[in-house]
C-alpha cells in the first residue's frame, strides 16, 4: 500500500517558471502551453523503463511529483511481444544478482515470463592462445552472513533474461501508475529554454505530436545517440572497436544426462572474444566479438554452416581457426559462401592434422549421442543450428560523457544521463545494462531523499551525490572491459605467457575469486539486498579498488610479472555471459 502524502504538483507559482498567459478565447493560432512535468524521462528502453517504475515506487517521490516518460517507437509492440515455444530473442543481458534484488525491490522481477530466464551457475572462460582457464561457480561466492552459511549464498551467479522480457515487466509494473504518463510513438523534435525569460532554466521539449513539455528536470535514457545529452552539450570520449558483434540464438541437443544447461562460456580470441550464453536446456544465445569484415561473411552463412564455424571457433587451436577465417573470407569475397558440407570439410581436415579425435571433446563435428567425452564440461554444448531471423551484428564503441549532469552556469541545468546515454562498453563483460541499473537505483535514491526534505529535484544539491558515486564506478568498470579487449589481442609469446600465469593463479586463489564476484554484483555482504542495490554504486569502487591491489600484491609476492595483467583484467570475468 502506497503511504498516503499530499500530492503537490508541479505549478508555476511554486518555482522560477515562465508565466503561461491563458490561451485567447477566440484565437486560433496561439501556441499551445508548455505541459509542466516535475520529471520527464526521454526513453523507453530498460534503463528508461526501470527508472520511471522505481520513481513511481517512491512514495515521496510518486506522491508530489508528475512524471513522464518520453518514447520514439511503440510500447504496444514491446506490451504484446511473444515468441514461439522454444524461440528467444537475439538481444539478451545477463542480469546480476545485485541488479535482480534492485528490479525485485519494486515488484518488477515478478512480472517476468520465469520461463524464459535461465540461472548462470557457472562461468568458464579461457585464452583462445594457451587455454589457461578461469572458472566461477556459485560455491566461490561468499555467503552473506558473518557465519558464512553456505546455505545463504547465492543459488546463481547470475540470470540470462531476454531484453524484451524484462521491458514487458516493466512495462507492467507501470500499469497501476495512472500518474506516470507514458508518451510512446512521439519523437524528441527539440529541446530548448525559454530565451524570453532569464529567471525560466527549464528544460522545453518540442515533441513531434505538436505537445511541448517543460520539466523541472529532464532525464536522457535515450541510448548512446542521445537527444538529451545533444542538448546539455555535454562532451564525451570514446572510440571504436575494429571489432562487430555477431549475436544470434543457438540451438543443441539436451544433456545426455539430463544436466542443466546452467554455464556460460566464454574463450578469448585473437580477433574477439566468442561466449555461449544459456537461455534453456537446448538453447543459447551467441555473442561473437570479431573482424567486420568476418562478421559481415559470419552472416551470409546458412544455420548448419555458422553453427559448424561456431563449434570450431571455442575447440580448435587459432592457428586452423585462423586459417578458416581465410577460407570464410575467399568464400564471401567470391560471392559463393561456404555450404554446411564444404565448412564440415575444412573442419576435419584441420582436426585431423591436429590429431583430434572425433569422438574426443575437442571435436567441433556432431557425432552419435552417448556417454559424454572426457573433459566435454569444459566446453559449451555442440551446436546443430541457429535461430532463424536471429543473426545479426552491430559495432562496438567505447565512450563516456564527460559529466553526467547538465551545467547550470551554461544554462543546461536541470538534466541528467543514465545507461547508455552516458557510457557503452564493449559487451564482453556483460555489463552494459547492469551498469545502467546501478544508475538507476543511485538516482532513484538521491530523488527519494529530495523528495522527502521537500526539495526541488532538478537542483545541483539534489543530483551531484548521483554523478559523484557513478562517475568513478563506471570509469572503471569501462576501462577493465578495455584494456581486457585490448589485452587478448595480442598474440605477442610474452603477453600470451604473463595473461596465463596470472589467470591460472587467480583461479587457484579462491578469496581472490570470490571478492571478485562480489565486486561484479554476484552477491552482497549485506543482509538487506534491497539497501545493498542501492548503495552498489559507492561500494562497487571500494570493492573494485581492494581486488584490483590485491591481485597485484598477491602475484608480487608469488613472483610473477603477470599481477600487473591480472590485476586490470580479471575485475570483469565473473560477469562474461551477456552483452548490450
């Protein structure tokens, strides 16, 4: 029940607004008066969504604030989204269990289909170069009681869920929010001020239905093309990766033992990283970090041809992975690309001139079901086929506004920036939507205190505290997922040989592992999870901080020149299942 407070609605005479003149009685062509809303979110994405369900779960906030919530395309479309029995979404985010506790904080997690979510109980990842490996189970992460209980720790280090489930879920908990005004299939036209009136600082949004809004304090949750950041002229950095990413939906057999198909993989390639995320027992969903010019021939393959390139390219050495990349690339170049049949061949002809056996794990071709090979938990199930409709790709960037908050003194007050609109990271940490999140949740809490000490909620005093515990946490969680990209590119027998000694000490370090998995929102040493969310942006720093100079010191005094590779890498393994 939602505590009962006065309603206090946004007016004019409540704060330093423009006077509306009331509309002439008998004019036709007087411009139509700005609508005053207390907050106006643009985007109806996750991040967007989240924050506008989060703020109308606020009773101080919900209770004297007007909300509104700004969106291009069709909600419609994302409210009566289905798929067939056994199909899934190419766009999928590994969820943390941080983050899970946070959208479970107001009732959003129990508006999702649980049938189309799959727990990540493992993690495997490993160099595509020496095969050094680095393995996270839920038995690493410390439980969260001064006892260490292990039957208080985690079930799952985190949960695969469609993006498109979790907007619907959203999307629900709004439905018994009459005063949160949804806006959707309207276009941000422009955003100014008022130039006729020095005391008005706010915010105008000219939108493409004919409405203006005016808003004491405009939010951007409008992705990495952001309107809103356009507007606060906020500068960011950044660069692009060399790097597409090939997603799709993949299809294999169950388990011959009925096992649950609960581990992420992921291997570390020269030319990008490729992870096999679980979505059910004979489903995955694939992202592939590669050269364009592969992606774009990954693409023009049939189902049973890419799935026979995305076996191979977690089982084989580089050197034939390599040399397939020639072939894919002479193939597409050519017009003709590779049949199943004519990839099959070129797949065993490289198993055999390594000696691989095909029955073996190792073996990237299909064979007869039957008692597991020795060593097949330590790779992803071999897949048959992919989706229909699902292969796509996109391009990689790294960027990040450089403040996260529009200036007052340069009259672009008023306005903030979560989720993509401030940052994007490449996806082979799975935390761009996780990131978000956490920006909502800090937001979300700085709103709830203005709100609560009556004051005005697009102020500086207001919004600083959410930038000050962001900005740092975010800044290095971007740079771990860089220099980790930049990291496994080389093919240098130095760096090879530093990154595999370092990665295989850490996997033996089991408190190193699990403060890592703790710093990546696998779980809180707090007993109340809902606080704990909230207050992730200003811990994750600590938490971050300690891992990172405690790898180092822990690899100085074992002697190896690795704890300097380590220390900057390993901070994102534990979250690899997932992407933008």
């Amino acid at each position: 029940m939602r505590v009962s407070v006065a309603r206090v609605r946004f007016h004019p005479a409540l704060a330093r607004v423009q006077h509306i003149t009331p509309r002439a009685r008998y004019a036709t062509t007087a411009p139509t008066p700005a609508e005053d809303y207390d907050i106006v979110i643009v985007g109806g994405g996750p991040a967007g969504l989240a924050l506008a369900g989060a703020l109308a779960s606020s009773p101080a906030v919900y209770a004297t604030s007007r909300i509104a919530l700004v969106e291009a395309g069709s909600l419609d479309k994302v409210r009566e989204w289905t798929m067939g029995e056994g199909e899934f979404s190419n766009r999928v985010s590994s969820i943390t269990n941080v983050s899970r506790e946070f959208l479970h904080g107001f009732g959003a997690w129990d508006y999702l289909d649980q049938t189309r979510t799959m727990p990540v109980e493992e993690i495997q990842a490993w160099d595509g170069l020496s095969s050094a490996r680095i393995t996270f189970n839920t038995s690493d992460i410390p439980s969260s009681s001064p006892a260490r209980s292990p039957h208080l720790r985690p079930s799952q280090i985190a949960t695969m869920v469609e993006n498109l489930n979790i907007q619907r879920a959203l999307l629900r908990t709004l439905e018994d929010k009459p005063d949160v005004n949804l806006l959707d299939n309207v276009k941000v036209l422009s955003i100014t001020r008022n130039s006729a009136d020095e005391t008005d600082d706010y915010p105008h949004l000219t939108l493409s239905d004919g409405r203006t809004l005016r808003a004491r304090l405009l939010i951007g949750a409008d992705g990495p093309s952001s309107p809103v950041r356009a507007y606060t002229q906020i500068s960011s950095y950044g660069w692009a990766y060399p790097t597409h990413a090939v997603v799709g939906t993949l299809f294999h057999r169950p388990h011959p033992l009925g096992l649950p198909n609960a581990t992420a993989f992921q291997r570390f390639l020269p030319t990008g990283p490729i992870a096999f995320l679980p979505l059910s027992p004979t489903a995955a969903s694939l992202v592939w970090s590669t050269r364009p010019e592969l992606a774009a021939a990954m693409k023009q393959l049939d189902s049973a041809a890419l799935a026979r390139y995305v076996n191979a390219a977690f089982r084989l050495p580089w050197l034939s992975l390599n040399y397939l990349n020639t072939v894919l690339l002479e193939s597409y170049a050519s017009g003709t690309p590779l049949t199943a049949s004519q990839a099959e061949e070129e797949i065993s002809f490289r198993q055999q001139a390594h000696s691989i056996d095909a029955s073996s794990a190792l073996s990237s071709l299909q064979t007869t079901i039957g008692v597991p090979a020795e060593g097949s938990d330590s790779f992803p199930p071999l897949i048959h086929s992919l989706q229909r409709g699902t292969i796509a790709s996109f391009p990689l960037r790294l960027t990040h506004a450089d403040s996260y908050l529009g200036s007052s003194s340069q009259g672009r007050g008023r306005t903030a920036l979560v989720g993509d609109a401030a940052h994007t990271c490449h996806p082979l940490a799975g935390q761009g939507l996780n990131m978000g999140l956490a920006d909502v949740c800090e937001l979300v809490r700085c709103l709830d205190a203005g709100a609560q000490h009556g004051s005005d909620l697009g102020t500086q005093v207001v919004l600083q505290p959410y930038a000050r515990n962001r900005y740092a946490a975010n800044h290095s969680m971007l740079s771990v997922t860089d220099k980790l990209h930049k990291l496994y590119a080389l093919q240098s027998w130095p760096a090879v040989w530093a990154r595999s000694t370092g990665l295989e000490v850490v996997n033996e370090l089991l408190a190193l592992k699990g403060a890592i998995m703790l710093g990546g929102g696998a779980a809180r040493e707090e007993p109340n999870a809902g606080k704990a969310a909230m207050r992730f942006a200003a811990d994750a720093v600590e938490v971050g901080a300690s891992t990172l100079y405690g790898a180092k010191a822990l690899l100085s005094g074992l002697g190896s020149i690795a704890g300097t590779v380590v220390g900057k890498a390993v901070g994102s393994l534990i979250t690899n299942a997932g992407k933008q």
